[in-house]
C-alpha cells in the first residue's frame, strides 16, 4: 500500500512538472515544430550533499554524457552549513568545478579546477576549460595537459598563470552569484584618468591581430573532423580564434562581419550597442560560438542581440538579429544546433530573456520560443549555457538564482510521449 501510493505521488509530481513545461513553453501561438517537455527526473540527486552552482560551461560528449563547468564560490555561507565540524544542517557541500553526467543523469565522474568560462570536449575525452586562456585537463586526473599561449597581464591589470588550487573554509562562502554586479561604487575621476592610459597602453602593447588568447573567454568549440578548437576571445568586445587542436597553436582568426583580426577597432565607441539601434561595427561582448556539421560558425554577440554566420574561414555571410530591444544581458547566448543532420534550426539561450529560441538556421526567422523566469522547472533564472545530445535532448545551465541543470526532452520521442501522457493525468488519483 505504501509502495503504491509513493507510486502515485511520484506520478503525480512529475504529471506537475510536465503540465508547467508544456505551459512555459507554449505562450503566444503554438507551434507544433520544434516542441520540447521538461524532464524532471534529469539528473539525479547529486552526491555528497552537492549544491551546485551557477553554470558557465556545457557539453556533451560524443557518449551523450553531459559535463557542467560550475562555480562553487557562488555558494554562501548559509547554504554550506553541512560543511561545519560537526555539520549542522544536512545541506550543502560546495561541489567540484566540474561534474560529469551520464545520460540517466548519474554523477559518474568530476574534478576541481579553476572556475572560468566556456568548455568542450574532445572524441579522446579530454576536457578544455576557458580559465584566462584554454587548459587541456586529463579527467581522470585533474591534471593540466597542455595550454593555449597567452599574455602574461590582463588588460585591466593582474598577472595571469595556472592558479594554485582552491582553498576553501569550511562553512565560509561568497556574497553570492550576483556579487560581482551589485555595490560597485563609481571609480572617481582621477581612477578613470589612469585606467584609460593603462588601457591605451595595454592595446598599442597587443594590438587586435595578435595571436593568443588576449580578453577572457566566454565559449570553446572543438571540430574533431578538422582537428580544430575555435575559440571566443573578448579582446576588444570579441574575436573569433582557431588553433591546432593537437598543438594548440594560433591558425587564423576575425572580428565582426568577417574582417581581419588586424581591422577591428580599439576605440570603444565602435563595439557599442543601445537597444533597437543601429549594429556597431565591431562585436559588442560576451561573445560565444559553435560550428555546424556543414561548415560555418555562428558567433552569438550577446551585447548587440545577433548572430554572424561565417565559414570556417571567417568569410562573412549573413547576421541574425533576435529580440533587438533586449538590453543587459542581451538575447544570444550559447548557441547549440537541433540533432537531425540538417541542423535545421538554431536553438539559442537568452539570459536577459529567460527564453530558448528557435531559430530557421536558413533565414534566422524565430519558429518557436521556449520558457519564461521562474525558479520551478521548466523555467528558468538566468538562463546561460546550452547544449544539445545527438537524441535531441536539450541541456541548460543557470547562473544567477538558478544554479542548476535541465533537460527537456522532444514531444515525439518516447521519453516526451510518456511525459505528456503523465501531464494528462488527473492529479487527484495521488490521493
């Protein structure tokens, strides 16, 4: 009896959770293709007291097995009373940086790192992570293998180098995902004054066509057939770079619209963007990436809301504008691609928006529009990172309040077909 009824409340939970996926994701006019339902069964509860945190890298591999690139340092002290000695909570223990998945949702693997920005992974199952620069990790180590050059100095001063590794007090978090935006206090004239000179110094020091990673990164991309890693570098509000993905040296590289690393603008009033106005001249920020199975890259300039598609040569093509007024935070973020092998669409994440788009990869029409901001599944708070499995499945990762993992699974797949009939049934038969 008791089995039973666990059954049924079990039943009745993710009938829930189905029936708010189906409505989050059908505002407005439905459209029948694509159409996704919110698995609430994916993943599985993580090990070790874990609670993850904001996500700034997603992949899968060619396994199907999802990896998250998470910052621990987001969690506050509130949240890690099960790190005290004794614990006075059952929850939460800061996890690794990164945790592997298998395609049930299983915790099967993870190692620490520093936390940073992007990530990929290649057919041998190494692991790149954008820390400043790319670090090539050995998984089963946690070791650094090999690492792309880079300046020694940031543009807004510091050193740069393989950091040691973390070290955590007990108990003692951060301020929180959204520290880093909240209570800046404006620099004062004369900070103002020696910032722009070191910063005019820096870009005559490294001008645009140089050939290491310069700005932070924001995606890494790995093209296994062409032995390549493309890279979204925010020197100068974005470039795109390719190295060899066995030597990890520079190959070739370009900035908005195509044009020559050695063209892009150092002055920053042509990388600037107001909602609904016209599109700068150069990459706006937080530019992100990915490639198509047939040849061309789609940058996502996140603070202009477009898209540039390229060949893998850097020939402009064609720009995608979605959701022009969006401002902060902006309407393209990650880029992924729909499984079938045309790639028909383009499914692009947006952290302003809260929103998955569907984009007609021909023409950058939107088809369909996903989620809205929420905390319970199926929505989203501070949507970031996506990714797509080779079934169609698809994988976001929050920052923000979010801080967690999801995946939505097509309407026509087995899976979506169960969890539709499961949205159907009446709660009341859990009673």
């Amino acid at each position: 009896m008791k089995s039973s009824m666990n059954t049924l409340v079990l039943v009745a939970l993710v009938a829930s959770a189905a029936m708010l996926a189906s409505c989050t994701m059908d505002d407005g006019e439905a459209q029948t293709q694509p159409g996704y339902s919110f698995d609430p069964t994916w993943p599985k509860d993580l090990p070790n007291n874990w609670k993850i945190g904001g996500i700034t890298g997603l992949a899968v591999d060619s396994n199907d097995n999802v990896w998250a690139y998470n910052r621990p340092n987001d969690l506050t002290s509130i949240e890690l009373h099960a790190e005290l000695t004794p614990p006075v909570a059952e929850c939460c223990v800061r996890p690794p940086s990164m945790i592997h998945f298998d395609r049930e949702g299983n915790v099967i693997g993870w190692f620490d790192a520093q936390q940073g920005h992007g990530m990929d992974v290649d057919d041998d199952g190494f692991v790149y992570l954008g820390q400043d620069t790319v670090r090539k990790y050995d998984p089963s180590t946690g070791e650094v293998v090999a690492e792309i050059a880079r300046t020694p100095e940031r543009e807004g001063g510091g050193r740069v180098g393989l950091p040691p590794p973390m070290t955590r007090q007990p108990g003692q978090g951060g301020r929180g995902p959204v520290a880093g935006f909240l209570g800046r206090p404006p620099p004062s004239p004369e900070e103002v004054a020696a910032a722009e000179v070191a910063k005019a110094a820096f870009r005559a020091k490294y001008p645009p066509e140089t050939p290491m990673i310069v700005g932070g990164l924001e995606e890494i991309r790995i093209v296994g057939t062409d032995n390549e890693m493309y890279v979204a570098d925010n020197y100068l509000r974005g470039r795109v770079l390719v190295f060899d993905l066995d030597t990890l040296e520079f190959k070739r590289g370009w900035g908005a619209y195509g044009k020559p690393l050695s063209e892009i603008s150092i002055d920053d009033a042509d990388h600037a963007y107001t909602p609904n106005g016209p599109m700068p001249p150069d990459f706006a920020g937080h530019l992100t990436l990915n490639v198509s199975n047939d040849g061309l890259v789609y940058a996502a300039d996140r603070n202009a809301n477009r898209i540039h598609v390229t060949t893998k040569e850097g020939d402009f093509l064609k720009e995608f504008v979605v959701a022009p007024g969006t401002g902060v935070g902006g309407s393209t973020g990650g880029v992924a691609f729909s499984s079938d092998p045309e790639q028909k669409y383009l499914i692009v994440s947006s952290l302003t928006n809260n929103r998955i788009w569907f984009l007609n990869r021909d023409d950058g029409s939107i088809v369909h529009e996903m989620g809205h901001m929420g905390e319970n599944g199926g929505q989203f708070f501070g949507l970031h990172m996506i990714a797509v499995d080779s079934q169609g499945n698809i994988y976001t990762g929050e920052v923000f309040a979010g801080e967690r993992v999801q995946r939505f699974v097509p309407n026509d797949s087995p899976r979506g077909e169960l969890l539709q009939q499961l949205a159907a049934l009446p709660l009341q038969q859990a009673e």
